[in-house]
C-alpha cells in the first residue's frame, strides 16, 4: 500500500469519524444534560408603585432617594385642609340627622296623644249623637238638637282621621331619617377614609425608587408618586429554551453566578415553571397558522428563589444579570417543591 493510499484512508477515516460525532451532538437531546444554564435571566422583585387615593398639594416629602423604609412608614403628605373640612361637615350632617331622629321620636308620642283626644271626643260625640237621634224619635228632643250632634260627631271623625294619618306619617318619617342617617354616616365614613389618605404610607418595606414627589408639587389621584423596590424579596427570573425543561422541577437546586458579583456564587431553588412562552403575552403573537413558517425555539420563564442566609444577597440589585445552572439530577426537594405548590 503506497504512502498515497494510506493518507487518503486515514483523512477518510478521520472524516467520518468527525460526521459521526457531528450526527451524535446533532441528535443529542439538550434535556438530557445533568444542568441546564442559561444567560438570559436576571434579577427581579415585585416593587410596588406609591399612587396616592386623593388629589392636593405635596406639603411634605419624608423619604430621599435610595432609602430604606419600613413597611406602614410615612412616606409623605397631602394638604388636608379642603378634606378635613368635608370630614368636618359630613360628621355635622350625622349629628343632624341624629338631632332630628331624635326629635321625631317626640313627634311621634306628641302625635299618638292627639290621636288618644281625638278618639276620646269621637265616642263623645257618637255617644251624644245616639241619645239626641233617641230623643228625636220619642219627641223630647229637636230635629236641630239631633242635626247638631250628628255635625259634631261627623267633625269628630274627620279630626280623629286627620291625626291618625298624623300619627301614621310621623312614624314613617323615622324610616326616611334612618335611611338619610345612614347615608349621612357613609358619606362622613368616605370623608374620614379621604382624609387618612392626606398621609401616604408604605405598603411593604423596600427601598424608594423613581421618587416624583417633591414639597410643593400636587400629587394627583391614580398617578405614581415614587416607587418601592423590596430588595429583602428577590427572585430570578430565567428564560430557558424549551428544549431544555423536560427535567425541570420545582424544588431542584440552582447556582447563580452574577455579572455584577465575580467570584461570588448564590444558592437557590427552582419555585415554578411559566404557564406560558414569552411570545404568547406579546403584543401581536405570532400566527404560525398562516403564511409561511419558521420554526423558532421558544423561551418560558422559570422563577428561582434564592435560599435564605446567604450574606452576599444584599448586595443585589433588581435587573442584575445572572447565569442560573439547574442541577437537573438532583431530586426535588420535597419541602420546597410542596411550599411552592401551597402557596
């Protein structure tokens, strides 16, 4: 065999080999690898923007940039004068209310008096109208004495009729008050709420961000004021491909290493899995039932929590980007995965 020939076989051999292990990676599922990195996953936490419920002047700011605050503090004021005047006039509307319910009650035992009289004259008169139609009958009494007792006992009826329908509107006035009172105590319950708003507290703890508010600018209803990012809450959140989630479970243990942070290594635990890819909440998704088609790899989040105790924690930063490699192996821990699952 020439020098020639056994040159050609060993590039051929060599080739071949070379197609070999090109078709192996090629078919090589990527699930199938004991960790699954990716570089697209950063640092995240629900931060919490300050919207105010009430509308007025800023008179005081009480928080700077960057500072830390604690959940319930201070965060600033609203004048409170024009609310403090409508909780004022709300809280009299209430008394009024109250004053005439009261005086109603009066009314009404006034009312119940004039009807007692009244049916008390009525008998009266009817007594009086039965004896003067006797005597009219035998002759002892006159027609006009009997025209009379039958006037006066027909006045009688007409006034014991006026003051029970008294009576019956004075007691169905009491019903009108309640309900005005209790409108009266919503409005002046809404006027309290606003003018506890005139002082604007934190929801959570965390650290102000994005702080608009300043003395003397006027914070309006439903706009954002300033921002609190709950640095003691982060999470990561990483976009894997697809193709590498097949043995990801919630509970598997994760290390993190930080862009910001070289040499540090954080330790942490897949939470869950996405519902859904990235693509699916865009703005227009991709329609890969019409026209032509590329098929694309996609992305979907999966939420790591980072373990408690780790000293180096507070020195991240929502947005940092991090490199998550899932220890895909290891079994779920049981506790964590059910944690995760409860809440």
């Amino acid at each position: 065999m020439t020098n020639k020939l056994r040159y050609q076989l060993i590039i051929g051999a060599g080739a071949a080999v070379i197609i070999a292990a090109a078709l192996l990676v090629l078919n090589y599922s990527e699930s199938s690898f004991s960790s699954q990195r990716t570089d697209d996953a950063y640092v995240r936490a629900d931060f919490v923007a300050i919207v105010p419920e009430v509308s007025g002047s800023i008179t005081e700011v009480l928080v700077e940039d960057n500072q830390k605050v604690d959940a319930g503090a201070v965060l600033l004021h609203i004048d409170e004068r024009k609310l403090r005047i409508a909780a004022t006039d709300a809280t009299a509307a209430v008394a009024s209310l109250q004053a005439q319910l009261e005086r109603q009650q009066s009314l009404i035992l006034q009312a119940r008096s004039a009807v007692a009289a009244s049916a008390a004259r009525l008998r009266l008169a009817e007594s009086n109208r039965k004896r003067f139609a006797n005597l009219a009958r035998d002759g002892s009494g006159t027609v006009q004495a009997q025209q009379q007792a039958e006037a006066e006992w027909a006045i009688q009826r007409a006034a014991h009729e006026r003051e029970q329908a008294g009576l019956q509107s004075a007691t169905q006035q009491v019903a009108v008050l309640r309900a005005g009172l209790e409108k009266a105590r919503a409005a002046e319950a809404d006027a309290k709420l606003n003018l506890s708003y005139a002082r604007v507290h934190a929801p959570i703890g965390g650290v102000v961000a994005q702080r608009r508010a300043r003395v003397g600018g006027y914070a309006r209803a439903g706009e954002p004021l300033l921002t609190l990012v709950p640095l003691d809450k982060l999470y990561i959140e990483a976009n894997f491909r697809e193709t590498q989630l097949a043995r990801v479970q919630p509970g598997q243990p994760v290390d993190i290493s930080v862009d910001a942070l070289p040499g540090v290594l954080f330790k942490g635990h897949v939470e869950s899995l996405g519902p859904a890819s990235g693509a699916s909440f865009s703005t227009v998704p991709p329609h890969n039932a019409t026209g032509n088609f590329t098929k694309i790899v996609q992305r979907l989040p999966v939420r790591i929590a980072l373990d408690p105790n780790q000293e180096q924690v507070q020195r991240l930063r929502v947005g940092m980007s991090v490199r998550p490699s899932i220890d895909v192996d290891a079994p779920a821990e049981t506790g964590r995965a059910a944690s995760v699952t409860a809440s």
